[in-house]
C-alpha cells in the first residue's frame, strides 16, 4: 500500500499562524511572502501542517509506489529564518538573490531586506513554471 506525504493540508486559518510568527519583523516579512506567493501564484494561502503556508497543490505518484498531494510553493517561518519551497532551481539563478543559503528544494532567508525582492520574484515564477511543467495544472 502507497503511503502518503506527511505533510497535508489542514483546515487551520494562515492568518492565525501568521500573527503567532515572532519577531514582528519576521511576522512583516512572512506577510510580504504571503501576498506575494498569492500573487504570483494566483492561489489563496493554505496551510500545510502546522507551520507550512503553502500556495496550489499537485497530486504526485513515484515509481516505487508512494504517492500524495503536496504545494506548488510556499514558506515557513522557523526559529532563526524563513524556508521558502521552491523547486526547479539552480545555482545560476540564486547570484542576484543576495544574503541566502539553499538546499534541494529550500531557499533559506534571515530577513526580506537582505534579498533583491525583483530576484525573489523572478525565482518564484520560475518555481511555478517549473512545477506547472511537471505537474500541470
């Protein structure tokens, strides 16, 4: 039997865990993400567990079986950083960002204003580009 995400969509409203983020700085910023990704995306917000805001979903299947929903986009505040979901980037398209780490599939930020906000947006669209590719809507 195939086994699902672990991570799925909840009835929890985004704007209840957007006015617990901490502190009201990072709360600014995930707000500015959350209009932005909606935006972009043309999706309302919805939460994905307890702490993912995420934008549209898709449905995948793997080979060996396992298959499940999951978001197009989305972020997380964490403790130290924000984590935005974004797929199909790779290194090139990262140098005009600014103060950032990454890994497969997460792009780390401190603060907003320590990236280049037309960057950010050029890579999200390419984000979506990239899963409308592979998981058309």
């Amino acid at each position: 039997m195939a086994q699902g995400n672990k991570t799925v969509a909840t009835g929890e409203a985004v704007e209840d865990m957007l006015s617990r983020i901490e502190p009201p700085e990072r709360q600014a910023d995930a707000r500015v993400l959350a209009a932005l990704m909606a935006r972009l995306s043309g999706e309302p917000a919805t939460m994905w567990g307890p702490a993912i805001v995420g934008f549209g979903r898709y449905h995948y299947r793997y080979d060996s079986g396992r298959e499940g929903d999951s978001l197009r986009i989305g972020f997380a505040s964490r403790k130290a950083e924000l984590v935005l979901y974004l797929a199909g980037l790779d290194d090139a398209d990262l140098t005009a960002l600014g103060k950032h780490r990454h890994g497969k599939g997460c792009l780390y930020v401190k603060r907003l204003r320590d990236i280049d906000m037309a960057a950010l947006e050029t890579l999200i669209a390419k984000s979506l580009a990239h899963m409308d590719e592979a998981y058309p809507r």
